[in-house]
C-alpha cells in the first residue's frame, strides 16, 4: 500500500523482498512458510481524496480491516505472521489483528516501534494529511475514532508498553503528543550517548512489562539513508547497519516476539535492490539467524 505516503513505490516493496529471496532464506534457516498472501489495495491513480486531514481514509481503513482479520487468523493458527510493505498506515491493521488475538486471550499486547519518525500525528493536526504518519497514535486510541476502532476496540495497547527507537524528525505537535503520551521515545541522541545494547535493553523492558510479548513495527527509514536508501522519507543521522542488527537479535534472544512487520521500502527510489537485500538480512536476525 502506498495510499498512505507522498511519494508512490512502496506497494511494491513486497515484491521487491521476494525477488530479495526472503521466502528462501526463512526456508534456510529452518522455517516452514505456509502461505505468502496479498491482501489488494486499490491504486492512487483510480481513487481521489476528498478529506485532506487523513487522505484516502476509507481505502485505508478497508485494507487495514482486511489485514487485522487475516493476522489475527494467522495468530489463531499458532503461526507467525510476518507482514511486508507498504507504507507504516499498514500498521493500524497488523497490530489490530495481533492485539485482537491477545484480548481473545485477556491478555495485552507490546509494541516497539523502529522510526525516524513519531508517528503520532491525527488527522487535522498533521501537515500534509498522509495517514503513514498517523498509525501509532491510532493505535493508542487517539484521532480519527473509525482508524482508532479497527477491529472493534480501542487502544490496541497500553502507553506504557509502547517504545519508539531511532526518533529523530518530529513535527511540532508530535512532539507534545509523545511527551503527554506516556510511551518511551528512544532517540538517535539516546543511542548516540548510551549505544544501541543500552536503548534496546530499555525497549524491551518497556514492551515485555506485563505482557503476552511484543510486535515490532520496523520503519526502514529508522537506518540511515546510507544503509537503506530505498525509502521516500529518508532523514540522515539514522541507525547503522550492525547496530540495526543487533536491534533485531536483541528482539530474537528475548523470545518474546509475536509478530513482525517491515515498512516503507521503496524500491523506485533503491539502488540495485540493495535496500530489500540488506533489509532481507536484518528480518532474518530477527528471525533467529545468528554469527556463530
């Protein structure tokens, strides 16, 4: 989905994933990987907006509802649902779906959100009307009620299990929302001074406190642009390569994740492919892979 950004490219970040070869490295390292699914989202060119506060809301809010019922079917299972795409509007549907499958179980879900960005925006507040940096606040149960109620509750989890990493371009209002949220903003200043063993050990605390575990919403746009250049909203100062690994082994060793999902690959904007090729080894860290 790309309904959510400026730039068009990332629906076809999955594709690019695949052509990576992500199926045959999970396969690799020892996964069955029942079922590789799409879930259809209508083009820009055939739909026009008509609320500038969130665009393109209704084909937003359509998708993210088929893709809360398709995670949390994958969750019933016993499965792992691994989402691709797309640009982070997706996310309001996977935690959805994931969250839903907890409360199922009177249990309560974590979250750990890997951005340059806050995401905290609502529609009327944000500067350009692009849902992609709406879905965290959304997921809080703040904003738009209809994108806050995906999956018939609102929040999908609590402030005090929600941490946020590699922060380091926020609009004004966000900045208030995340102070008064209550959520732990990580940002590169953190890293910078602490390391990313330091921040990541904190998150984890933070997302695993009271519990079932915890999904990690992973923003390629949180590495530097000289890692990951293949992303419309690239922000230098970001995260480095071996330190975006060892955010993804740190989440691997805890065994406390419940799901996972990659967001705002563009592969229009790459080089080579090289973005989906690097993100495709850090999924696979996430996944378990490991040096020795």
């Amino acid at each position: 989905m790309d309904l959510g950004a400026s730039r068009r490219g990332t629906d076809m970040g999955p594709s690019a994933l695949r052509i990576a070869g992500l199926g045959a490295r999970l396969r690799q390292l020892g996964f069955a990987v029942d079922r590789e699914e799409d879930i259809q989202v209508p083009a820009m060119e055939t739909r026009s907006s008509d609320d500038e506060r969130a665009r393109f809301k209704p084909e937003i809010l359509s998708v993210c509802d088929e893709l809360a019922s398709r995670v949390r079917d994958v969750m019933a299972a016993g499965e792992f649902p691994l989402v691709l795409g797309g640009d982070h509007s997706i996310a309001m549907g996977t935690v959805s779906g994931v969250a839903a499958h907890f409360r199922d179980r009177a249990e309560s879900l974590g979250l750990l959100w890997f951005d340059a960005h806050g995401d905290m925006n609502v529609p009327g507040a944000s500067p350009t009307g692009n849902v992609h940096g709406m879905p965290l606040s959304h997921l809080l149960g703040r904003g738009d009620p209809e994108l806050a109620n995906i999956a018939g509750f609102a929040p999908k989890v609590r402030a005090e299990n929600v941490a946020i990493i590699g922060l380091r371009s926020l609009d004004a209002d966000e900045r208030r929302m995340i102070r008064d949220s209550g959520i732990k903003a990580l940002t590169m200043r953190d890293i910078d001074e602490r390391g990313m063993a330091s921040v990541v050990a904190e998150a984890l605390e933070v997302v695993n406190r009271g519990t079932a575990g915890f999904h990690l919403s992973f923003d390629v746009d949180g590495c530097d642009p000289s890692v990951i250049p293949g992303s419309g909203t690239l922000v230098p100062g970001g995260v480095q390569f071996r330190e975006a690994h060892l955010l993804m082994e740190y989440c691997a060793d805890s065994g406390r994740l419940t799901s996972l999902e990659v967001v705002e690959l563009n592969p229009f904007l790459d080089e080579r492919n090289v973005s989906a090729e690097r993100t495709v080894e850090l999924i696979l860290s996430a996944m378990g892979k490991s040096i020795l």
